[in-house]
C-alpha cells in the first residue's frame, strides 16, 4: 500500500456553513484543518441556502494551505445526495460523514464520489458519534487499508455519544476514556488518522489546555475546535517538542548511516533502538515539518 503524504492535523476547527463572516476569517487563522459544516449547524429550511453560501466561498477562495472538509448530512436523509455532488463540484480535500455505524456507510459515499472523482482524491472522513458506530469503529477503520475506500481519517464524536448512552461528561472524562482508547487502536489498525472530540467551553482555555495533554497522551493526532481561541493550544499540545525533535533526529541520522543499512536493532547512547522506533520517528519529524523530501 502506497504510503499517503503527511498532513497535519493537530487544530481542525468546525465552522458554520451559513456564517459567512467566519468563512471570510479563515485565510488568518492557524489551525491546520477546517470543517465546514452543513449537517448540525444548519436548519432543514436553509439547506439549499447552505450550500449556495458554500459554493461561492470554495469557488473564490484562495488556497492558504489549509485543509478544507465538508460535513455533509447523511445520505439516508433529504440533502446528503446533494451536499455529495457540491462537494463534487467545488473539490474540498475531503467530505465528513456524520453518524458512520458501519463500513458499508463509508463504501456507498465512496461509490457516489466515484463518477465524479475518478482519481479517488477527495478523501472520506468519519464521525465515530454513536453507540453503533463505536461498536463497529474496528470494521470501519479497516477500509483505511483499502485504497478503494477513501477512508482517511476518524473524528470523536463525543457530544453525541454522551448524549445517547446517558454517560455523565466529567471534566477528566472518566468515562468516556475507555471508548476513546479503543477508537485510537481502531485507526492505527487501519492506519488512518484519528481526531479527538470537541471541548465545548472555549472561554475555559486551561481547561481545554488539559483536554489536549489528555487527547495527546491517549494517542490522537489532534482536536476538532469550536472556535478559534483554541486554535493556539491544541497546535501546542500536538507539536513535538524540542526534546522529542532532538531524539527523532539522532534516530533518523543513526539509521541512516551506511553500516546500519540493514540492521534492525542497534545502540544509541546506551539505549536499544529498533527500526520500528525510526518509523515512530519519522512521523514525530512529519508532524515538526521535517519529513524526508521526496527523491
């Protein structure tokens, strides 16, 4: 399997479809990612308004780098057929799909991207939001293995499944814990990118502060935001530091040299350094905008 270019992902920040004067902010904010949102964030009576307010916006933006995704409504509702063909015409870099509880969810979006995108770019990103979907998250993931799918990456939805087992949203989030961890090992399985649900206070930044370290230290590669005073933390939590740049370095130029060619263990400062240490590394690298460059 062809090994997918890194892009980073550490703040990827929800925005209304319908608010225009925050599409406009976009270009000067930092976080790496942006979901624009026809789902939950628009009414039924506004869909089509939505998506007219969306089109202008993809078709006269200027590229800043950012990565542009598309929460479109499921395809089992009213709109979600014709949110596919907008995403089809205005080629964001990929479409969110609410409420996946199946691998067949993700396969029938993918079939409809098909006529449209032969070349398979537009990418399929998943909500994991309901207790269903958990129960699936392994199946789902899976598809990141198979280039057909377009799956490439899963996002926590935490609001959702607080809100349909009756869990109780603790600030340390105990009990979601357990949950989270198994949709992380669902996406390394697939090899897939895996984001962490939204922190819902955003005037509380110590507090979202901690939810990042947490996200971090449970393995995600970064945090859907509700809004940009956010941005700057989850960027800092989810960046290597110096440190851990320093190692990731000392690893790469250890591997690297001739009479280490084609050996799989060797001693670094004392330490035991696998080759699987080096693939750990040279992600850490991606992440600090210091990938390998393409030969």
């Amino acid at each position: 399997m062809t090994q997918k270019p890194f892009r980073p992902r550490r703040s990827v920040l929800y925005v209304p479809a319908l608010n225009e004067r925050a599409l406009a902010k976009l270009a000067h904010l930092s976080c790496d990612a942006v979901i624009i949102d026809l789902e939950d964030a628009v009414a039924p009576s506004r869909k089509d308004e939505a998506r007219n307010v969306l089109s202008t916006f993809l078709s006269t933006r200027e590229d800043d780098g950012k990565e542009i995704a598309i929460r479109v409504n499921g395809l089992s509702t009213p709109w979600g057929r014709d949110d596919i063909a907008l995403a089809l015409s205005t080629r964001p870099d990929a479409i969110l799909l609410p409420k996946v509880e199946a691998a067949s969810d993700v396969l029938a979006a993918s079939r409809l991207l098909d006529d449209g995108d032969p070349s398979g770019k537009l990418a399929i990103w998943s909500m994991i939001e309901t207790p269903r979907g958990l129960l699936e998250v392994g199946s789902i993931a899976s598809l990141g293995r198979e280039p057909g799918s377009r799956l490439d990456c899963l996002i926590a939805g935490t609001n959702d499944l607080v809100k349909d087992t009756g869990v109780r949203a603790t600030a340390d989030r105990k009990w979601l814990l357990p949950w989270l961890m198994q949709m992380v090992l669902a996406a390394r399985a697939g090899g897939v990118d895996i984001l962490d649900g939204v922190s819902n206070d955003f005037t509380d930044l110590e507090a979202f502060a901690a939810e990042c370290a947490q996200g971090r230290d449970m393995g995600f590669d970064g945090k859907t935001l509700i809004h940009p005073a956010q941005i700057a933390a989850a960027n800092l939590a989810f960046s290597p530091d110096e440190s851990e740049i320093a190692e990731a370095l000392a690893i790469r130029a250890a591997f690297d040299q001739p009479e280490n060619a084609e050996t799989n263990v060797i001693t670094i400062d004392g330490r035991m350094v696998e080759r699987l240490h080096l693939q750990q590394a040279e992600r850490l690298l991606a992440k600090a905008g210091l990938q390998r460059k393409a030969t």
